[in-house]
C-alpha cells in the first residue's frame, strides 16, 4: 500500500497539480479554474490491462461531432507503473481534460472506482466504461444526443475473441475496421438485449432491464439520487445489478442506445473472483436482500457520524504545493477526527482564501484515506 501510494505521489510532484491540495499522500479537489467546464465525463475503469487501455484511450481521442473535449477519468483499481505511463501519454498527447483516481489494489472494487471517479469529474453528464472496450468515433455523440433527465441509457459492447482482439491494433482504430469484425451471435446477443430492453419499459419486471458498467449513461443529478454505486459490493459481479434497480425504484427509467452505437470489447483472462455460472458469484445473495435506494455505502458513505469527520488542507493551488516542506508538521495530523463544529470553525468561510485552512472532507467528498487524485490537465495543456 505504501509503495503504491508514494509511487503515485512522487509522479504527481514533478507536475503540481492546480486546484488540488495534499493531505498525508492525498489530492483533494478544490476547484479546476484551469479546466473549461466539460458536458460529459468519461469515466473509463481500469486495471493493470495497460494495452487494452492504450486502445482504449486511443479511440477516446478520435471521438467526433463533440462541441468540446470530454473530461476523461481513469478510475484505476490500483495498477503498476505501466498503466500509469499510458495515461501519462494520453494526458500529452490528446489536450483532453485528464483525471486519474486510484488507491492501493485490495480485490477487486469497481464499485469503489466509479464513485471515485464521479467524485473527481465535473461534467453534468456521465458516461462509464470500461478500459478493456474501444469506442466507435461516434460513440460519445450518440450518448449525448440520448441523454435526458430522469432516463439512464444501456449500452453493451460486442465480445471480441483472443483472436479477433489481437488483430485490433492502432491502425484498425484509427480506420474504424474493427467494427466489422463482430461475430453474428454476438449482433444477435445485442439485438435480443435492445429488444428486452424496450419491452421491459412497458412491461414491469422487478429486476429487468438492466445496466451494464462498460456503457452506461446518465445525469450526476440522477446518478445522486441514488448516492451512486454500492461500494459494499466488492468482488466480481452485480454491483450494476444492484446499481439498475435502485435507479428504477427510485423512477428512473432505463434506454436501450444499442441501435446506435456499442463498444467492442477485447479478450482478456476473466477476474480471479469470477464465477463460473452468475448464480454462483459472491455478491448474489447480497443482491437479492431489500435494499434502499439511496445506498449506504456509496457516493457519500452515511454510516459516519455527522459530529465526527475527517480534515484537510486546503488553500490556492500555488500553495498547495509547498505544504509538505512549510507544513510538514501540521500535515502529520490532518486526518485526525475532530468534532465538525470546531472544525467549521477552523474553515473559514471560503475554499479559495489566499491563507491555507482546514475543511471537512470525509462526508464532503467521499474519498477514503487511501485515495490518490492526479489533474492531468495542466500537462496536457
């Protein structure tokens, strides 16, 4: 854990990042001046698979018919360097607004990852997908000509073989020929998912439609409504699931976007904690409990106790970045929980004033203690 923390906080010294502070090995989000505004954030989830994310990435930058770039959040389970050298080539490369969120690898949790992810954008629309799927160019286009409050949209993508995704290379991105090699059981497969999909709208199912993770749409205001991902689920499977009904019970409807446009996923060995049938998996019987909507667990962790949070530093971000040398000291006790009204007594006012402060930050922003934010976007500029 360690050395993941200080392998990804000794990359981010070389290249301070405006509108975060630091907090015991931490980046915290105050504002990002420096970033226009987005309308939508692609939250692309990864691990170790850093080709499978090249490519990925790669198609993110031929994106098209977009009146401004997407913001692009890695949401990193917690890969090695390798990974963290592409989407360092991403961020110079493509000019896009680029954000990674990633903490110490402890099994497998996607959950975790899409809410860091939400935590760390700031676009009004989201889109999720995965790091092992490439885009069609006009991918993005098409989830934001669909979006609409109060309605999810449900992508899927179109299962490449180990030999088929091999063949996916740069070249064939950047010409689009890949979208031709589908086989005809997984057109088929989607097909019969867009139309389930529209009949369940109309006709009630407690557990259908759903959504999958690797193409999914929607509004932050709705994506709140049901305080995000359950990071209770960890471990392979069902944290859509769970994810899909909460949204329906709360009114929100689901939109099958599968005529349009899919993502292509390319093979890669399954997770350790896959099972071999659904039924079997982990977190099945944990979905099958009543569950509220608004999770407890999720974007904002409501088990804490309002009278207790955790603090950090902030100030403006040409400060930020001496704190380790000025405020070495200090720093050392910044997560210590302390009463939150002597705490807003501490704070202040305003985020933004030029002499740095505490503010409440555990319910505030969701992040854990182990969580690690990088703002690419001044490198890319």
């Amino acid at each position: 854990m360690k050395n993941h923390t200080k392998r990804v906080a000794n990359a981010v010294d070389t290249h301070p990042i405006p509108g975060f502070a630091i907090s015991n090995g931490r980046r915290w989000r105050i504002d990002a001046p420096h970033r226009e505004r987005a309308q939508i954030s692609l939250l692309v989830s990864s691990y170790n698979k850093p080709e499978h994310l090249r490519k990925c990435l790669a198609s993110i930058a031929l994106q098209q018919g977009l009146e401004s770039p997407p913001e692009v959040v890695i949401t990193d389970d917690g890969s090695d360097e390798a990974t963290l050298q592409v989407i360092d080539d991403f961020a110079a490369a493509s000019g896009f607004p680029t954000v990674l969120t990633t903490h110490p690898h402890d099994g497998f949790q996607l959950a975790r990852c899409r809410n860091d992810g939400v935590r760390a954008s700031s676009a009004p629309y989201l889109l999720f997908l995965d790091g092992d799927c490439v885009l069609p160019a006009d991918h993005v286009a098409w989830h934001l000509r669909f979006r609409s409050p109060g309605v999810a949209i449900a992508g899927d993508c179109i299962r490449f073989s180990q030999e088929v995704s091999e063949r996916v290379t740069l070249d064939a991105i950047r010409s689009g020929d890949y979208q031709a090699w589908g086989s005809d059981d997984e057109h088929r497969r989607l097909l019969r998912r867009h139309r389930s999909t529209i009949i369940y709208r109309w006709i009630p199912h407690p557990r259908k439609p759903t959504l999958i993770g690797n193409n999914i749409g929607l509004w932050r205001a709705d994506y709140e409504r049901v305080n995000g991902f359950d990071e209770e689920f960890r471990g392979w499977g069902c944290e859509d699931d769970d994810f899909s009904r909460r949204l329906r019970n709360v009114g929100v409807k689901i939109r099958s976007i599968l005529r349009q446009t899919r993502t292509f996923h390319l093979w890669h060995p399954i997770d350790v904690t896959a099972p071999k049938s659904w039924k079997e998996g982990m977190n099945v019987a944990k979905l099958m409990q009543a569950r509220p909507a608004f999770c407890q667990r999720g974007l904002v962790d409501t088990r804490l106790d309002e009278s207790t949070s955790a603090v950090v530093f902030t100030g403006r971000a040409e400060d930020a970045y001496d704190l380790r040398s000025r405020e070495a000291a200090t720093l050392g006790a910044a997560t210590v929980p302390i009463p939150a009204q002597e705490a807003a007594a501490r704070t202040g006012p305003h985020l933004g004033s030029s002499t740095l402060h505490t503010a409440i930050a555990a319910r505030g922003s969701g992040f854990r203690a182990d969580t690690i934010v990088r703002d690419l976007s001044r490198r890319a500029a």
